[in-house]
C-alpha cells in the first residue's frame, strides 16, 4: 500500500521509516540465520568439489600405474643415426639386432626433355592417361582451355581421380647455359617401385612430348624400393619409414651405409620412463593427501580458518580407505616384493608418501615383473585404488549423492527465503493500513480539537 508522504498527515510520524523498522526488526533475524545455512552449505560444496578434482587428479596418476603396459616401455638406441633413426612403441620387445640399410626408397621424379620458353607458352592437345603402379589408371584432357605448360600442370594435380602424380615446372638454364627455359617435372606422391608411373599421350605431336613409352621425352629418377639386411635377413619395402619388420618398432632410414657396414639396433627396457610414472604417482598422492588435510583442517586457537570438510565423515572414509590400499600388502605380488615400502615407497604418519630412488632403481634391476605386480596385477596398489577413487567419483557414488543433497538444501533455503520475504511484505501492508487509519483517526481528533479550540474562544470573546 502506497503512501503518499513520508510523514503521517494527522500524526507528524514517519510511518514509513517505522513500519519499515518493525518489519526488519521482524525479518532480519530469519534472513540471517538462512544467510548463515546458505554460506555454511556452500563451504561445503566448494570443498567436494576440490576433494572431486583433486581425486579426478589422483586418478589419472593411478591409470598411468595400472596399465600393465608401461612395465613393458621400451626405448630404442640406434648404433648410427645417420643411417637409420629408431623409434619404439607398444608392443616392441628388448632385444638387440644389427642392420645394414642397402638401398633408400625413392620416388620417381620424371623431367621432361623438351625446353619451354615458359609456363604460358603452347603445348598441345590430346589425352594424357596416367598408370600408376597397379592402381586404376586415370586420364586428363588437353585443349584450348588449358594446353599451355602451366594450364597441364594445374589440370594434372586438379584432377579428381589423381591418384599418385604430383605436376611441377621448374625454371633452368637452358642447355647451352645462355638463358633460361621452364620444364614440366612429373613426381610420384608415394616412394617405391609400386608406385612409379607412366604416361600413355593420344594427341598432336606437341603433347607426344610428355609420353613416357619413349625414353628421350625424360629424364630423372627411377622409383625404388627400400632394401635393408636386418639379422643377416633380407626385407625390401615401398617406404623408408618401416613399421612391420620388428613388432612395435619403427624403422626411419636415414641414408645408405657403406658396403657391409653394420648399425646395432637396441631395444631395451625403458626404467626411467617407468621410474618417472611411479614418482608421478607419488607426487599426486601428496598433492591429494595435501588438499583432504586442508579441507579437513582443525584451525582450533591458531586464529586460522576450518577447513571446508571439517569433521566430514566421508573425507574421513576416504582419506583412511586410499591410505590403507596403498600400503596393505598385495596378495597378487610375489614375496619379495608385495608392498610399495618393499619397492621404497612408504606413507609416513601425516600420511605424506616419499620415494627412495636407490631401493626402487634396485627393484626395477632385480624384477621388473614383480615389481609390475605392486601396481598393476590383480590386487595391485594402482588397481584397487582405481576401482576405489571410481567408485567415489562415479555418479550416484558418495560425493556426487552429497553435492546432489546439498543443492537441493540450497533450493530449499532459497525458497525459504521467498516465503519470509513473501510474509514480511504481508505484514508490512498490515501495519501500513493500521498505521494510516491510526494516523487518520489522529487527524480526525486534530481537527475536532481545533474546532472545539475555537469554539470556546468564541464564547469567552
């Protein structure tokens, strides 16, 4: 109910100012103690959610251990470079081999013998049919539109069909060395003898020059494969990037050897990538124990804050659960080694995990697969840790079930809200209206008094 003036017409109050006192002094109370549930449960919900990233963080340290694959990693030393360059993926085996790398693959590179004047002058007209290695052989037609040198290049490497054949001009000295000419070059897009061309030209004498059944046209460079003695044995393939003679390994040759010359390829067991992932893991192991401590923190006198999750029962879980998974003993490991401690990694009593290097670079010397065994077998530390911090962050799992709680707790004091704010706005038309009828009666009194006032002055006049 609007009010048309800040004071009271009969009274002199300010029935705004007291009305909007009485209502607060009824309100505020109620709004302060839902601010103080909205910001105690939003704590709380900040805190799940830097518990859910940091355990999404641990989680991904823990995959790393639990692929059995990465106590397999290898690394590849090659014995000269220069010949050939070695890389190593999955499924590569340890081992070592010589190599003698006897022939490079190439590409054929053809150049065409006749000189021309430059790339707009002339060629001729007709068909050229491109047959490359066992492919569908595929043509391009030559006439007015497009029969000078530039117009075949361009409608050679536009072809939709072009299925091996890259067109060029080059701008040479011409033969005699006083001027200079354009050639077309022909390039197979692809190394080896598979992929050499030929072109076949039906047509006027002048595209008769760029047919390659007559060896004058051209000159260059013959397609070839790579040949390579690996083990005293033979392998000749179309690519010097060779990925399927040893398993997992490829083979990028680099240049020929001298004659009989042997390059050593060693694949050998790569401990410090592992050593690495394992130090990774404890690292991320830290950095969560860190944030659950935060977030659990007891500031008690020290004049500090609480932690978001103090007295959490579920941090408490899971602080307990990945501590003791990561140091009980795997019963999937041999005896020798069966705990992380045995592999010189141990949890301390604040629960921060350290990392002896020497006793782990011994482990990884004395058994490799044993080693595996901590983390990755069955009842491996980084498998059942993995299937533990899933189950936290998976949906409908704890913490996902109390943020879910939580948002609906803040709905509810958010309708809260609504319906004192809707009850205070009720109350404040009440005492509106009973404040202005009380002003009115005032008035009315006022106005009678003075009447009376006057009255009387009137008689004693």
């Amino acid at each position: 109910m609007a009010i048309s003036s800040a004071l009271g017409i009969g009274s002199g109050m300010d029935i705004n100012g007291i009305v909007s006192q009485l209502v607060a002094a009824e309100g505020q109370p109620q709004f302060n103690a839902i601010a103080r549930q909205e910001t105690a449960t939003k704590a709380i919900v900040s805190g799940l959610g830097s518990l859910k990233s940091a355990l999404s963080t641990f989680q991904t340290a823990v995959q790393k251990l639990n692929d059995i694959n990465l106590f397999k990693t290898t690394k590849a030393v090659s014995g000269n470079e220069s010949v050939v360059k070695v890389t190593t993926g999955s499924g590569s085996i340890a081992g070592s081999h010589v190599m003698q790398v006897t022939q490079l693959a190439k590409a054929q590179s053809s150049i065409a013998a006749t000189e021309f004047t430059g790339a707009t002058e002339v060629v001729g007209s007709g068909t050229m049919t491109f047959s490359v290695g066992a492919k569908t052989p595929f043509s391009v037609t030559i006439d007015a539109s497009n029969n000078t040198l530039a117009g075949i290049r361009d409608t050679i490497n536009s072809a939709a069909d072009n299925n091996g054949v890259t067109a060029s001009i080059i701008n040479v000295n011409n033969a005699t060395n006083t001027g200079t000419i354009s050639k077309l070059v022909l390039t197979s897009k692809d190394t080896g003898l598979a992929n050499g061309f030929s072109v076949a030209v039906t047509g006027d004498a002048g595209l008769s020059r760029l047919d390659t059944s007559v060896p004058a046209n051209f000159t260059g460079v013959a397609a070839a494969d790579a040949k390579i003695l690996i083990d005293g044995q033979a392998a000749t393939r179309s690519s010097n990037i060779i990925t399927d003679v040893l398993q997992g390994v490829t083979l990028n040759l680099q240049s020929t050897a001298a004659l009989n010359t042997d390059v050593n390829v060693d694949i050998q067991l790569d401990n410090a990538a592992i050593k690495e992932t394992i130090s990774g893991f404890v690292t991320a192991y830290n950095t969560l124990n860190s944030t659950t401590a935060s977030l659990g923190k007891f500031a008690g006198t020290s004049g500090g804050s609480n932690g978001a999750l103090l007295g959490d029962s579920t941090l408490r879980t899971i602080r307990n659960d990945l501590r003791q998974l990561a140091s009980s003993p795997v019963t999937s490991a041999s005896n020798s080694y069966n705990t992380l401690k045995t592999i010189g990694i141990d949890i301390d009593k604040d629960g921060v995990m350290t990392l002896d290097s020497a006793k782990l670079d011994k482990a990884l010397a004395a058994n490799l697969s044993s080693v595996s065994d901590v983390f990755s077998s069955t009842d491996g530390v980084a498998t059942r840790l993995k299937a533990k911090v899933t189950q936290y962050l998976q949906t409908g799992g704890a913490l996902d079930s109390r943020q879910t709680s939580l948002s609906k707790q803040l709905k509810a004091l958010s309708d809260k809200r609504s319906t004192v704010q809707l009850h205070l706005d009720n109350v404040q038309k009440s005492l509106l209206k009973q404040f202005i009828a009380m002003d009115t009666a005032v008035g009315r009194f006022q106005s009678t008094g003075s009447f009376l006032s006057s009255y009387v002055a009137q008689l004693n006049g």
